[in-house]
C-alpha cells in the first residue's frame, strides 16, 4: 500500500531539495525536530493540509484536494543572515522549479516569510517558503493520485 498522498509529496519535494549547494542533506520532514548548531543551515519540508472538493457525486467521489506545503529554511546567526537565507530560498525555488517529478512539478510558489527567531545568545533566521498544488484521488484511496 502506497502512502498518503501528502506524504507522497513531501518525499518527493524533500528529494528534490537535498544535496542543495547551502544546505546540502540537511533536510528533515518533521515539525519537532530539535536543532543543534550542526544542523544548521537546514530545511523542513512540511504539508499544512488541503481544502477537499469533490467533483463526482459518487459514493466514492473523486477529490481535487488544495494541498498547502511548506519548506522552512534555518540558518543561525551571521553578519549576512538575511544574505544567506535569500540563496537557500534561490536554490530551493530552481530546484523546485526544474524538478522532473511530477509531483513536484505542478507546485505552485505562494511566496515567502522571513523571520529572526532568538533563543537565548543565538539568532535563527528562518525563511518560510510557500507553496500549493492540486492532487487528484478518490474518497476510498487517499493513497492513490488520480489524472
């Protein structure tokens, strides 16, 4: 059995963005992963779920499901922070665009948020790149892309 879609496409949006030049194999899918000083610079490739419509009336309806995703960049505290986060955000938008995976293809880029979060002496700057695409499947099998 295949798994959910959304996992489908963080997987395959967290090959397309390992072994960046900046981040390198730096790239987690977890929300809670804790990070360390050598973790840094990083990504995390996150889905912050869909909006589902139904398109048939079925008892089994097939669903365009507006599925959100998210990739955080981290990198810590340096003179040229902001620098640094901007050429993880370049590397990740080309590869993202230049993907040949289908999935990871159809992406559409929302746009970005930039934060400086700061715990106790150190500065994590933090770029939050967004984007959506539709994935088609049906009611019963949420596993399997469909079109």
């Amino acid at each position: 059995m295949a798994y959910h879609v959304r996992r489908q496409l963080r997987e395959a949006v967290a090959t397309a963005v390992t072994s960046l030049t900046t981040t390198g194999t730096r790239v987690y899918q977890s929300r809670v992963y804790p990070f360390q000083t050598t973790d840094l610079p990083c990504l995390v490739v996150t889905t912050d779920g869909d909006q589902v419509t139904n398109l048939t009336a079925d008892s089994n309806p097939q669903q365009q499901r507006e599925t959100r995703l998210k990739i955080e960049a981290y990198a810590r505290d340096t003179i040229d922070l902001d620098d640094i986060l901007d050429l993880i955000c370049k590397e990740v938008e080309t590869a993202i665009a230049s993907s040949s995976t289908s999935l990871v293809a159809n992406l559409y880029f929302i746009g970005t948020q930039i934060d400086i979060e700061a715990s106790g002496d150190q500065k994590i700057g933090k770029a939050t790149l967004l984007f959506s695409t539709d994935l088609y499947t049906v009611s019963n099998a949420p596993d399997v892309l469909i079109g």
